[in-house]
C-alpha cells in the first residue's frame, strides 16, 4: 500500500492480515493527518534509551543536583528496564509494572521520581510528534507517607512517649488536651 507523509514523502506500507485492513489504512491516515495526529512511524523508532540521552541533553534548565539525580534515575531505573524497547512499543501496561516491580524493592518516593522522570521525557516526544499518547502519564503510584513530625503537636507526642497516653487516659476530652499541647509548644518556642 503506497502513502504519502504529511510533509509530502511517498512511502508504503506492507503486512495487511485482510484486504479490508489494507483499504482501511489510507483513509485513517489521511483523516490522522487532517487532524494533526499523525504519527511518523519512521520516528517513533528511536529506543527508549536513545529518547532519555536526548531528552537529558535538553534540560539545560535543572540545577546540577537535579540533573544527577534524574541522571541516576534514567542510568540505574529506566534504561536497565526500557532502554533497548523503541518507545512507540512502549505500553502504559509496561509502564504500570515497572512501578509495582519497583515499589516492591524502593520506597514510593524514588518510584515516583522515577515514573515522573520517565513521564515527562516521554511527553516530549508526543510534543515531538514521536508518540501519540504518553504510556507514563497519570499511573497508578504509590502514596508516600506525610511526615508527622512537622505539626507541633505531633512532635511533643513523640517526644512525650507512653507518659502522655498516660496523661490523655486522665484527661475527658482529648481534644481539649491537643490544644493544650500547641499552647505550649508554641510558647517553649
């Protein structure tokens, strides 16, 4: 089946499992480029570890720390993972697993660093017009856990120990006995 590319090329394309496929094609094509979603498949093959070293190389915006860090991320999570897979092979199923796989040996904080990371490089590529959705984008990540020890109250609880479960057994309203703890936190200050 011969074609032409938005930007004029003809090419063709071959491997139809039914005639109707091969008649069907040209049509979704053209209305794909009618409506500006076309997608070169010449581009989209270019491999997950290519796309992350040309990506990388773009963000000339992040500060040193933050490109060593996502600079590990890519180096020790996703290109192990991903790195030979061309990145229109790449699922959102891939993706999801390779967040349950990591969740299991890292806390949710790196997994989230991580799937971010891979998330928005791929967004640039479906700015690039290399991929027609992002298979990272809003997956299901695991929840990191708040830190406690920020609220005043929460610190005086901690440092009190079993001494102020002892005090709050004594006390009838433990509310009342919250507000009497910010009281006096905020007064050692």
């Amino acid at each position: 089946m011969r074609y032409r590319k938005p930007d004029r090329p003809q090419t063709d394309k071959r491997g139809f499992k039914t005639k109707c496929d091969a008649e069907i094609f040209p049509a979704s094509d053209e209305v794909a480029k009618m409506t500006g979603r076309y997608i070169d498949p010449g581009r989209s093959r270019v491999t997950v570890g290519e796309w992350m070293a040309i990506w990388l190389a773009s963000r000339s915006d992040l500060r040193r720390s933050t490109f060593d860090r996502v600079e590990g991320a890519i180096r020790n999570h996703i290109v192990p993972e991903f790195g030979p897979v061309p990145i229109a092979e790449l699922t959102r199923p891939m993706c999801q697993q390779f967040a349950a796989k990591m969740n299991v040996t890292h806390k949710p904080g790196s997994v989230r660093t991580v799937i971010n990371v891979l998330s928005v490089a791929l967004q640039l590529a479906v700015d690039d017009g290399r991929l027609a959705a992002n298979p990272a984008h809003r997956l299901k990540l695991p929840r990191q856990m708040k830190r406690l020890a920020s609220c005043p109250v929460t610190r005086f609880r901690v440092a009190a120990g079993p001494r102020l479960t002892r005090i709050r057994s004594r006390c009838a309203d433990a509310s009342s006995l919250d507000w009497v703890l910010v009281a006096s936190a905020r007064k050692a200050r």
